[in-house]
C-alpha cells in the first residue's frame, strides 16, 4: 500500500495543473458517485483499511465525537449490507459532507513513523 503521503503529493501535483486537473477531477467524481460507498452511509476516510500501524495511531488520536460518529457509520453500513438496502437519497452521504477528517491524523503519523525509522536508524 502507497502511503497516504505519497497519495496527497500526487493530489496536490494533479490540481496544480490546470490541464492535468481538467481530466483527473472529473473521472474522479464519477468515480466517487458509482462506487457507492455515500448510498451506505460512508465516507471516504472510513474505507481506509485500519491495519497498518500508521492508522492505528491516526484512529487513537481522533477526538471522540469523530471516532464514535466513524464507528456508528460503519455499523450502519454493515446493517444495511446484510439486509441487502441502501439509505434512501435525502440520508445518503453528499458530496459536500464526504471531507476527509482522518487523512491530517494519518499524514501525521506518517511522519513521526518516518521519523522515528530515521533516529533509529542514525549512524554515529
């Protein structure tokens, strides 16, 4: 898996560009509207996979209001897939709404991951 560092570079690289951004954006939204994750009630930030130990530490450093909010959209999601339903379209997640609220957490810990590896690996 890249690190969400290198994701975020290469975001900030795409829209930098006006003639690069006039094509990525756009697929990207498309994209964004038929993967269906907002029609199950998530955000993007919730599909991030929380083994790595980076994210672990991104997710113990979320406030509590976040944390208990994420958990609750990700047992709705998984009540509605096994009752094999969406949320209807005035409760499903807008584009609007879906900000990313655990990619600065992990983009921190990120960096004192790596630097961390550096002073543990300092030669003397």
């Amino acid at each position: 898996m890249a690190s969400i560092t290198l994701i975020v570079k290469t975001a900030d690289f795409i829209l930098s560009r006006p003639s690069l951004a006039k094509v990525v954006v756009p697929v990207a939204k498309t994209f964004c509207a038929y993967a269906g994750y907002r029609e199950m009630g998530l955000k993007f930030d919730d599909l991030i996979a929380e083994e790595s130990p980076v994210v672990q530490s991104a997710l113990s450093r979320l406030p509590e209001d976040l944390s208990y909010s994420r958990v609750y959209r990700i047992l709705t999601a998984h009540q509605l897939a096994l009752t094999h339903l969406l949320l209807p379209a005035n409760k499903a997640i807008s584009a609007d709404e879906d900000k990313h609220y655990l990619i600065p957490y992990i983009l921190e810990a990120e960096k004192e991951a790596f630097e961390r590896a550096e002073l543990d690996n300092i030669n003397v």
